[in-house]
C-alpha cells in the first residue's frame, strides 16, 4: 500500500512538474503576462499544449553541425523583449529554454522556405552546438511529441 502511494505521489509530481514546465517555456509567448496566459490555457488548453510540444521539439543540442545547417554564434540571438543580446558564455538548458523568450523565430523566418536547420556556437554550453530545427520539422516533431501526450 505505502508502495502505491509512493507511485501515485511520484506520478501526481511529475505532471505538476511537465505542467510547470510549459508555463514557465510559454510565459514569454504573453509577453511574460501570467493572467492573459493562464485564461488563453483555461479556454483553449489544446493549443496550449501543442504549443508546449512546439517549444519542446524546436531544440537540440550536439557536437558537431548538421549538414547543410547554417552556423551563427549565440551572440547574435537576442532577447525577444530587448536589444540586449546573449553573451558568448551563455549555457544551454534546454529544460529551460524558451523559444519565445529570444529572436530565433527572426533567424528562421529570413529563410522564406521554412526548411532551414540553424546551429548556433555555444562555447560556454556542455555542447558546442544548439540546433534549431526548420520551422517544417519543429511543427513536424510538435504535432507528433502532442498526439503522443494526447493519447496518454
């Protein structure tokens, strides 16, 4: 019995967490404004969650650069609220890295196809490389990472 409360609690946590999580990732998509995100999640909570699935399946880290991607150097990424830039020391987190909190969208939107990998040089990160998926394969990987949370 204590064994099965244990799970249910572990269980219980672990979603407060992934909810967390996507608050946190979303918060900038509201201009960091927690009252018009929480009615936006209580009246549409579905594309809450694709959106949540979007920012999760936007990044990877890596060793090496894919092939064909083009390479940018963090520096040049901004913060999406200010002109205030990154530094070369920043450190990736992907757990929280939001892709709205910064101008990448701007990166992959001068490409007018839509099916650009972008790499950034992240010398202070444990990884050289952040990837940024094409805006093809990022909604590719969202609409897969939400119909499989959907199905649970």
């Amino acid at each position: 019995m204590k064994k099965l409360v244990f799970f249910a609690a572990l269980f219980m946590a672990s979603i407060g967490v992934n909810a967390q999580d996507c608050d946190a990732l979303l918060l900038p998509y509201f201009r960091n404004d927690a009252a018009r995100m929480e009615s936006y999640k209580a009246f549409t909570p579905e594309k809450f969650d694709w959106r949540c699935a979007y920012v999760r399946s936007a990044f990877y880290e890596s060793d090496t650069i894919p092939a064909g991607a083009d390479v940018y150097q963090i520096s040049e990424v901004k913060f999406a609220f200010s002109d205030e830039h990154l530094g070369d020391d920043f450190v990736v987190d992907l757990y929280t890295l939001s892709y709205y909190a910064y101008n990448f969208n701007q990166f992959q939107l001068s490409y007018p196809r839509g099916n650009k990998v972008l790499c950034f040089a992240t010398p202070g990160s444990a990884h050289p490389y952040l990837v940024l998926n094409s805006l093809e394969e990022t909604n590719r990987l969202a609409t897969e990472l939400w119909e499989k949370e959907r199905a649970r």
